[in-house]
C-alpha cells in the first residue's frame, strides 16, 4: 500500500485509477509488518467480498473504514451508522490462523450463545465479517462498574461452554485448529527449544534437560482423564465481551488450539493479578472449575491439573506468536516465542 494512503480521510487513488473509500490505518508499533494490505489486487478481493456481504445483510456504510495492521491479523472496521456499536469488522488471518474463521462459523452452531455469530466467512482465504460485540469485559473493569467476580462468572461460563465442546475435539482439529494435547507437548517443546535463534546455547541447553520434568507433567494431566478442548490461549480482558449484566462472549481465535481444557487459565489468572493481585486466584480457580466437577472427582485433584495446566499453556503460547504473516521479520515472534518456552520450568506465582 502506498504510504499516503496511512492516515488518509478522504477518497484515495489505489494507484491503478481505482477510487476507493477514505480510510484511516493504524500499524500500532509495527511498521514493518508485511501483510496482503500491501498487495493493492488482495485489497480490491478482501474489501470487494466484505462489501458483497454488508449488502447482503441490508448494510451501507457510514464512515471512513478503519485499518488496523498487525502481524498477525488485517482488521478493518466498517462503520454502518452514527452509533459507537454500529461497526462491523473484517478480520484476515495469516496462514498459520487461517483456520479462525472456519472456526467461527463452526462455533456460531455449536455454541452459539457464547460466541460472536459471524456475519460471513471465507474459510478457504482465512477471512471472517463480524458485528460489533458490545462493550469489552476491560472496560467494564477499568470504569469500575465491574469487579474480579466479572472474571469469575466469566470462566465459569467459558468453562461450560469447553466441556460442550469436548465432543468436537476431532471435528476442531479437522477444521485446522493446532493440537496442543499432552501428546503433543513434547514434540512441540523440541520444536521450540530447536529452531528458536533467539535461545542462547545454555538456556537451550537447560530446557534440553528439563524436558523429563515436562515428560511427567504431560503423564499426570492425562491421568485426570479430562478430555482435550478448545483453549483460547490469548483469554485476556480485551477478548470477552460483556454485552450485558452476567452475560460473556468470547472472542478472537487465533491462537486457539485442542488441549486440556485447563490451560486456558494461564493468561486469565495473569491478568486477573496484574490488576488485582494474587489474592484473587483461588477463587477465579475454583470459579473456573466448578463446571468440571462430578462425582467421584476431588477438587483437590482439580486443583492439581489446573497448576500443572497453566505451567504447560507457555507453550501454546510460544508456538502461537509464530502465526504471523509470511514476509514479516521474524524477530519480535522469535522473542516472544522464546519469553514463554522459558516460563515453563520458571517458578509459578499463579496457582
């Protein structure tokens, strides 16, 4: 994309004589994120379906469209009248998130009272048209009109919706989602510890000899006999919204894998004592855990896999900041990547 198009607010040139709408970009800190915005014939296709679609559904636009360019996602939003909440928003995945829309549409049938429903979605492109949420659950923390039970009737609505799910672990893999099971832990931690440039030789060489310890985690997380799931992976205050009093959708997919279901705590439970401190983690714990509990199976026992869970989530965590767009240098992916293969064998301050 030519660079006088960032910031623009009135009809542009695409520099092929194509007059298109006025748009405002934002690459946030990254400015050298090469993405399919660039390539003027891939704009031309994603706008044209997204356009296709708003008309579809009775539509027109209202404002200048927003573009908001990470590496790991194309967003644009779409204003469809005067309100705040009257957007709707196109997202493209890179190729290693494709799998995010299909998702999508997937998850609007099964689970449809807990999810964003799409408007459309393109599953073989990786893209998806969405309809604004409603207020985040972030918001609702930081004006204060929320509090840390928020984050506990949210996991436990989210933990209701994974055990709904657990019957769908194969069908989600086939829809591309990553598997991320106790099975697959080991093969991913070599991966990681291997091809990782930013590990120096004796951090490598010390995860090398920790991965017995990650041998026997993955063995007693098995033996809870809870099946895999879907984790969101990235479930922070930003990607839940709260469209009403007790009522949660989840959002944001992209970093999704299959796995025990309770590694979706490690990033709730980190944002949850960044703001308020350790102290209320047992009881989003135990919020979060109320729906796995049946007869015969001791909280105690819970409790257990979810420490042993949220050590093993660094690693979903690692292999997803590697879904990022081809091109796009690899350097703060790497990083990041290497930040949470560490983490595994650090000492927890969560649970």
């Amino acid at each position: 994309m030519r660079d006088d198009l960032d910031d623009a607010d009135d009809r542009g040139d695409d520099g092929d004589g194509t007059r298109t709408a006025a748009v405002v970009v934002d690459r946030g800190s990254h400015p050298g994120a090469v993405t399919p915005w660039e390539d003027a014939s891939w704009r031309a296709a994603a706008l044209g379906w997204a356009e296709r679609e708003l008309a579809r559904h009775g539509l027109r636009e209202r404002g200048p469209r927003e573009v908001r360019i990470r590496p790991w996602s194309v967003l644009v939003r779409f204003r469809v009248g005067t309100g705040e909440r009257d957007a709707v928003w196109f997202k493209a995945n890179p190729p290693g998130s494709a799998f995010e829309a299909a998702l999508g549409g997937a998850l609007a049938d099964w689970v449809p009272e807990h999810v964003v429903i799409p408007l459309a979605v393109d599953a073989r492109r990786g893209w998806s048209l969405l309809p604004d949420g409603g207020p985040l659950l972030r918001q609702a923390l930081d004006t204060g009109a929320a509090g840390p039970g928020a984050w506990e009737e949210a996991l436990g609505q989210y933990a209701a919706m994974q055990r709904v799910l657990t019957p769908y672990a194969e069908r989600l893999t086939a829809l591309g989602v990553p598997g991320a099971g106790h099975a697959d832990l080991p093969s991913l931690f070599d991966t990681l510890v291997e091809d990782n440039p930013r590990l120096g030789p004796d951090t490598r060489r010390a995860l090398r000899e920790g991965r017995p310890r990650l041998a026997d985690w993955c063995a007693e997380l098995a033996a809870t006999g809870i099946p895999d799931s879907l984790d969101h992976s990235d479930l922070h205050e930003a990607q839940l919204f709260a469209p009403a009093p007790g009522r949660y959708t989840f959002f944001d997919w992209g970093d999704a894998a299959v796995a025990h279901p309770f590694t979706s705590l490690l990033v709730p439970a980190r944002a949850a004592r960044q703001r308020y401190g350790p102290e209320v983690l047992p009881r989003l714990r135990d919020a979060y855990l109320d729906p796995w509990t049946a007869p015969g199976t001791p909280l105690r026992d819970l409790r257990r896999a979810a420490t042993l869970a949220i050590r093993l989530a660094t690693l979903s965590r690692a292999v997803s900041w590697q879904r990022l767009f081809p091109g796009t240098p690899r350097d703060e992916g790497d990083e990041a990547s290497a930040h949470w293969v560490g983490e595994l064998f650090a000492e927890s301050t969560l649970l």
